[in-house]
C-alpha cells in the first residue's frame, strides 16, 4: 500500500470511531512516520512508552506507569505510540495482560493508540476494539534506488560508486539508506577527502546493520583474500564460481530474465567439509572478501533455545536481518543444527526436525550468500546436500601442500636463520594449516624471547611443533625429530659428542 492510502486509510478509522491503529515492518520502514503525520494533521503530540523496557516490571509498576502516560496524553492532547512490542513465547501471557492492560486505560478515554512492532501483532487477542493494521513491506527495486538517487543529490559520491549496486547489495528501509550515506560522509570527512569513495559507501551501508543480529551472529572482519590461502585446483575453480555467481546476479536473473524461470533460491549456499584446521574458516573469509560483504559467523549455542517456538523466532530473525545488508552467513560446525532428522515419534526430535526443516526454507529464500562448514560431513542431513549450490571438500594437506602452507604463512619480514630446513618440517610433520598456522608463530615467540631474539632458528620451529604434539596429545619420539631431536632435548648434538679414534 502507497503511503498516499495508509495516510488515507487513517483518517477514514479515525472518523469512523477507531482508536487504534497497529504498524508493523522493519525498522526505517516508515512506521513512525505515519504517527507523526496524523499527529500533524490532528495538531496533537505523542506520548511514547518503550514497552519492551517498561514490560519487565511487575504489575503495580507497569499500571501506575500506565496511569502516568494517560494523564500526559489528557493534559497534552496526545496520542500514546506504544513502542517496541515484542515478547518470548514463554512470556506472552504476561505480555497480553499488560497490553490488555494499556488499551482498557487509553481507549475508554478516547485516546488514540498506535502500536509499533516488528512483526505483525493479533490484537483480538487483548482488545474488543476495531484497530486496524499496516504492515510495512521492505520497498523493491525500484522505490530502492528511488530512494538512493533522492537521497544521494546531497552527498558529493566518487566515480566508483554505482546507486544501483547499492540498491541490489543492500534491501535497505528509506531511513537506513539516509543513515548509511550521512555515515558515509562522516568517514570521508574524517579522511580528509572530498567525495565519498565507494568503499567508504560500503562502510557506511555495512554500519547499519542490525543489533539484533549481533544478539545470534558474532562480526568477523574478513582480512583474507585468495592470494592469502593455499588451494588446489579443484576448490580455486569452485570459489571464482561463486564469486562469480555472485558478481554476475544482476546481468543473468535480471537483464537476461532468467528471474521468470528461477523466481526462488537465487542465492548461494557453499558447504565447506574436511578434518579440522584444513582451512574452512579462512575460506569463508576469502569469500567475504573477495565479494565485499560482511561476515557473520551465526553463534549456535545463542540460536538454539529450550522453549518452544524460540528457536525458530531466532532463525527467522538472523535471516531476516541478514537480508537487509546482504551478508555473509557463516555456519561453523553445522552438524551441530543441521543434523541428520529421525522419525522417532517423540515430541523434542520433532521439535528438531521442524527447525532443520525451517533452516532449509529460510537458506532457500536468502538472496545472499550461506557457508557452512563441519568436520563431520556424515552427520550432516542427506536432504542439505540437495540444497547446496556447492560442496568443496577440504584434504588433508600432502606434504608438497604443507610446504607451501610453510612458506606462504611465515612473513616474508621474518629474520629467518641459515639453518632452517622448511622441506623437512614439511615432509616429516603431518600437520593441517591451523597447525602450521600455531607452530609459525609460537616459533617467532619463541625466537623473539631467546637471547637476542635476532633470528627465528630451526630449533624454535622444532620446539614450537613440540609443544603442538602435547596441546592435540599426539605421541612422539625421538625419530619423529631426526636429525634434529637434541634440539628438542631428546638426544645430543652429533657436532658436540666426544668421539675416541
């Protein structure tokens, strides 16, 4: 609906007697807006209760608070806007209540409500009265990049910018759009330039994203590019395809129309599987960075919730949220939610198959990018891999890998001793990159903390791979570090040992 109609669709309820009027939508979507235009038109002010603060009080206080607002809106001639309306399902007997509550108070008084939520809200559940309800759809396409030429007439934007990636990248509300250039330009400032390059564009866009996906999902700054991970040919080709996927959306589903034959699953859904330390994390990295996007790693342990329906609530919001700023959605260790559903009658295994089930509709319908990883690709649920655009299995390194694992990790600025033997530490040590990754710079500890901490010796290497074999519990023994094992105190130096002719 225009906003022309809700404006008109108000002010026929309101001669008609209604007293309340329900908005929902995504925050920016306009549902303030509204509030204040009819305050404009009725020359009135609001009073507005942030309700899911107040709502964590007892009775006696949220009623005497209540009381509070109404005499405000009498004196005031105000309106009241209840605000941020939102419960846990374990909670929501307490919340009708109070919202039975808040109406009994403000409507038999003639004052006009206005509730703001986030998700459509069933008010016959507390309320006898007429209302009627507005949910704010995010704006398409086109009103998106209305909203981004409006908008940006104000800014002074660097040739490298394109309005148009802006409005497919980021499904953005009128007000994020205006946030995210006003932040964009506060960086530039601070950089002391005159127009907003295009990565600045992006910093500001990425800064409006959500706080409640923070609440599930931890921001992980992807700093690694293809240049900086070690594949073999198989996963490179893998990779640019998705890249590339990715890159090209607009000109295939859009200019070629391919968006008529494939109206559903666009996005990209990559399962990354192989023993720990392979190199899953850091790939999901390379993908973030190679596409320009934020990472979001989904933390599960905050996903999965012992009350009922919760769960659920929470992957539809970190999807919800995601899709906004067209994120990078990383699963690690993924078997631990998206594991292999039963049909035991049970009512908790039917609980989990209902969320398996709805993580399948949820990754189906995000237009953005979805990685997920697991060490342990048979416990995964059969009816995924169906779903997956791609499954890029992760070896173990063989040792001509680890040598390049070796030399590609170790800084080119690292004061490498004469002795150093990296052939050696790759051949005999059948180590994973996150491994190598650990002894590189335990080494480089190690050096730095020894004498004069000039050089990283071989020594350091061999004591750091040491101490590796005790952290993961592996067995060793002294051949493990020949000729080398005196420097790891499991022998004597050949070049000092005494010998009798």
């Amino acid at each position: 609906m225009a906003n022309g109609s809700i404006l008109d669709a108000m002010k026929i309820a309101y001669g008609q007697g209604i007293r309340i009027v329900a908005y929902s939508g995504d925050e920016g979507s306009g549902r303030k807006f509204f509030v204040k235009h009819f305050c404009k038109e009725k020359n009135m002010k609001a009073v507005t209760i942030n309700c899911k603060k107040l709502f964590t009080y007892d009775f006696g206080y949220v009623e005497k608070a209540l009381w509070a607002a109404v005499r405000e809106c009498i004196f005031m001639n105000a309106c009241c806007v209840l605000d941020e309306l939102t419960y846990r399902e374990e909670e929501k007997e307490k919340f009708l209540g109070y919202m039975d509550l808040a109406f009994g108070k403000l409507v038999e008084r003639d004052i006009p409500v206005f509730t703001i939520s986030r998700e459509k809200l069933n008010l016959k559940e507390v309320t006898m009265e007429e209302y009627v309800d507005f949910d704010l759809p995010a704006p398409s396409n086109e009103e998106r990049q209305k909203c981004w030429e409006y908008y940006a007439k104000d800014y002074e934007l660097a040739e490298d910018c394109d309005l148009l990636e802006m409005t497919i990248k980021f499904i953005f509300t009128p007000g994020k759009v205006a946030d995210a250039l006003k932040h964009a330009r506060t960086l530039a400032t601070m950089e002391k330039l005159d127009k907003i390059p295009r990565a600045l564009l992006f910093k500001g866009c990425n800064a409006q994203m959500s706080s409640e996906l923070s609440q599930k999902a931890t921001r992980v700054e992807a700093k690694f590019g293809f240049d900086d991970i070690v594949m073999n040919a198989d996963q490179r080709e893998t990779i640019t395809h998705v890249i590339e996927q990715m890159n090209f959306k607009k000109q295939v589903y859009e200019k070629w129309n391919y968006v008529k034959k494939y109206p559903y699953g666009r996005g990209l859904t990559v399962l990354l599987f192989g023993a720990p330390g392979t190199g899953k994390s850091m790939m999901a990295q390379v993908l973030a960075h190679e596409l320009n996007l934020e990472l979001y790693r989904v933390d599960i342990s905050k996903v999965v919730d012992k009350y009922v329906g919760e769960t659920e609530k929470s992957l539809s919001m970190i999807f919800r949220e995601a899709k906004k700023c067209n994120v990078v959605l990383f699963f690690d260790e993924c078997d631990t939610i998206f594991a292999k559903r039963s049909d035991d009658g049970g009512s908790n295994q039917a609980s989990a198959n209902n969320k398996t089930a709805l993580l399948l509709q949820e990754m189906e319908a995000y237009d953005g990018v979805c990685v997920l990883a697991t060490n342990y690709k048979h416990n995964i649920d059969p009816a995924f891999f169906r779903r997956m655009k791609y499954i890029v299995e992760f070896q173990f390194p063989d040792p001509d890998t680890r040598e390049m694992l070796w030399r590609t990790t170790i800084p080119k600025t690292t004061p490498l001793n004469e002795d150093v033997d990296i052939r050696f530490l790759a051949e005999r040590f059948e180590f994973a990159g996150g491994n190598i990754k650990n002894c590189i710079l335990n080494a480089a500890f190690l050096a730095a903390a020894d004498g004069d901490g000039e050089e990283v010796c071989m020594r350091h290497y061999l004591q750091a791979i040491r101490y590796e074999f005790v952290k993961t519990g592996k067995v060793f023994t002294k051949a493990d570090f020949e000729p080398y094992a005196y420097m790891v105190g499991l022998g004597e130096n050949p070049d000092e040992m005494d010998v009798d002719f």
